[in-house]
C-alpha cells in the first residue's frame, strides 16, 4: 500500500485509464495523456492541446508539471554530457549521456559496447547502415546511496533519500529532450548516482514506464540495471520482468576478503550467496550478464585475482568489463598502470572470456562512473585497504 499518491508522470496508462474513468473521461483519454508525457515529453498540462480544459486543470492540480530541472551541462572533451538536475526539494542529482558513434569496429562502438547493455554485436551488422551517434544515456535512482564502496564518490554523503518513479523516468525525458542532431538514445543503464535495488519499487515502477510501448518504449534489453549485489532484489527484479532486463553486476573482487574491504555489502551478500542469484537469474538465451571489475591499484588488479575471477565466473554467461579506477578527490585509492590492465584482462582473454576495458569518459567533468558525487558533500580520504 502506497503512503504517498502516484506522481502523474509515475502513472501507467491501466492508472490512468482507472483514475479519469472515476471522473468520468472518455476511455481513450488515459492513452493521450500518456502520450503527452512519455511519448511526447510533454509535462505542462497547458500545452496539452487535443484534451479538454476541465482536464488540463485537474492534470495541473494533480501536480502534473516538470519534476526536474536541469541546472548545469558539462561537456567533457570526448562529447561526455554531464547534467546537473534540481528537484523539486532542491536535492541535486547528475545523469550522463555518452554518445559515441556508430560503425563497426570503431573505438568509440567498441566503448559504448562496453559501457552500455549486450549484444549490440547484432546491430554492427546492419548492412550500409549510414554511421548514427548513439547516445548512451547513465541515470541516477537515490540522492545518495547507503552502499559506501570504497571507490566511489556517490556514497561520500551517505543516502539522502530515494528517488521516485517520476524522478528516474524524468532524467530520460530530459535527456531524450536534450539530445543532440543525429544522436539516438540507445542505452539506459542504471548506473549512477544510488543502488537501484535498494529503491526496488521506484526502480521497478521506472523500468516499465522507460520500456512502455505506449511512451518511450525502451527496448528491454537496452536497459541495464546495475547493482552492488542485493541478492533478494535480484530475485525479485528477474522474476518480475522474467530475466528480460539486462543486469550488471559490480563485482570487484574474486574473493569474500578483497570484497568486503572495497564494498561492504559483501558481509551481507557474500560471493557464493550472490552468484547463486546470478546463476538463477532467468536470464534469455544469447544474453550475458555485465561483470563489472573497477581496478584498483593495490588492492584487485593482480594476476592472481584474475585467475580467481576466471574460476569463480566458470559457466556463467558473462562478460566482463574491466574499469581502471576513476581518481576522486575523496578517496586515496586510483588506477593501476596500463600495463598492469593488460596483463589482468589477458588472464580472463585466455581463459575464454569476453573482456573489454573500458576507456575513462569524461574524465575531465567527473563524470565517469564512481564520480557522480554529491555537489556540497564534504569529501573525506577513505582508509586504504589492506
Ligand atoms: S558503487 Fe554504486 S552501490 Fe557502491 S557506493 Fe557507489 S553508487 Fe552506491
């Protein structure tokens, strides 16, 4: 039972359909407000043109407006967007939209394979397909986050709070509003500030308005959710959605130890509890499951750690993605050299699996993953590990 009513932009078309039958509206106007705010991107009842009056009001009264807005754009030197948005509390949250253009064998394709959802191997053989910028497009679900891995920034503040269904579905209408000429949004992933499952029921809600095919109509499996490993949540978001939506895991480490230094949900979820969930994840045929392997110098960038990774993935549809560490101000920690990488994703390549690593984006706006912090938060050195 819910304690706070639904946001208008959280509704689906079957709330709507209930909600205005009760006032008396025609059956097909439920759909044409759908329309306006997902389809269209519309959230000003006013330019609402084709519904009644009488309607508009009652949809302005209900609150239906703008959710958030955008504050400060920082584009990075490799085409990185990063947005600064206000909600309507006055917390700050960022999303990221990655183009990267489209071609088989480029560098920036070969990157946004990486950041983003599987199998985009499919399209590269779209025959003479004129080349396109896909816009993968990294969004937040909590202002915050609770987790506190040892490498990141979004966990400096701790969480404030969650976001709703409106808030996380809103930062794709805005970036789907902001894109660029010859840019398509391609990907979503679940991959900023907060732990989308630790705000299941919003995330949950968001991923069904995002993949709508009345609104946006996010095809499944361009849509990422990424976690720290919450085991039940896994569950539940395979179940739900019956394994159609992609999963990145942050993995990080091979063994309980390593893990539980850098991330410490592991004491709660420990490596066997996670990858039987991993391993029972109703995943579909063809699909992989996003390992994702942040480097950190010292700590997990070992051969050795890359021959248990290798063991400990055995038979599981994988692929990986490697991470040198983003620099932030907040933590002592940092990336491996280059060669110490190589040497670390040969392992994995020689053991037979998919391995890529990923190049740092926007490094120089702070918008690369591990990077969306807080603006005001206080940054604070974390303890090496070891
Ligand atoms: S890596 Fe993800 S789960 Fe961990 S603190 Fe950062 S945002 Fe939270």
């Amino acid at each position: 039972m819910r304690s706070t009513p639904l946001h208008p932009v959280a509704r689906l078309p079957e709330e709507w359909s209930t909600s205005l039958a009760a006032r008396g509206e025609r059956s097909f106007t439920a759909k044409q407000v759908f329309h306006w705010i997902h389809r269209r991107g519309i959230l000003d009842p006013a330019a609402m043109t084709n519904l009644p009056a009488r309607l508009r009001e009652h949809l302005a009264a209900e609150g239906l407006g703008e959710v958030l807005t955008p504050e400060r754009v920082h584009r990075s030197e490799d085409g990185t967007r990063k947005l600064l948005l206000r909600l309507r509390d006055g917390a700050t949250i960022e999303t990221v939209l990655l183009p990267s253009v489209s071609g088989p064998g480029s560098q920036a394709q070969l990157d946004a394979d990486a950041a983003a959802a599987d199998d985009d191997e499919d399209d590269d053989a779209e025959a003479g397909a004129a080349p396109r910028v896909r816009v993968t497009q990294c969004i937040s679900t909590q202002v915050g986050c609770a987790m506190g891995c040892g490498f990141c920034a979004s966990g400096v503040a701790g969480l404030k709070r969650h976001l709703g269904a409106e808030e996380i579905a809103g930062q794709v209408l805005l970036g789907r509003a902001m894109l660029e000429e010859g840019e398509d949004l391609r990907n979503v992933v679940y991959m900023g500030m907060g732990e989308p499952l630790h705000n299941y029921e919003n995330t949950a809600r968001s991923l069904r308005l995002l993949t709508h095919p009345e609104g946006i109509n996010l095809s499944t499996r361009r849509v990422t959710v990424s976690t720290s490993g919450l085991v039940p949540e896994i569950a539940r978001l395979g179940a739900d959605f019956g394994g159609q939506i992609a999963l990145a895991i942050s993995l990080h480490a091979a063994d309980d130890e390593t893990r539980s230094a850098l991330m410490p949900i592991n004491r709660k979820y420990p490596l066997d509890e996670l990858l039987a969930a991993l391993r029972a994840y109703p995943l579909p045929r063809r699909r992989r499951i996003t390992i994702e392997y942040t480097l950190v110098a010292g700590q997990n960038d070992d051969p050795a750690e890359a021959r248990r990774l290798a063991k400990l993935l055995r038979g599981l549809p994988v692929k990986i993605n490697l991470i040198p560490m983003n620099p932030i101000e907040a933590s002592s920690l940092g990336p491996p050299a280059q060669e110490r990488v190589a040497a670390f994703q040969e392992v994995l390549t020689q053991a037979g699996y998919s391995c890529f690593v990923r190049r740092r984006r926007g490094d120089d706006v702070s918008a690369a993953c591990g990077q969306l912090v807080l603006l005001g938060a206080k940054p604070k050195v974390r303890r090496a590990l070891g």
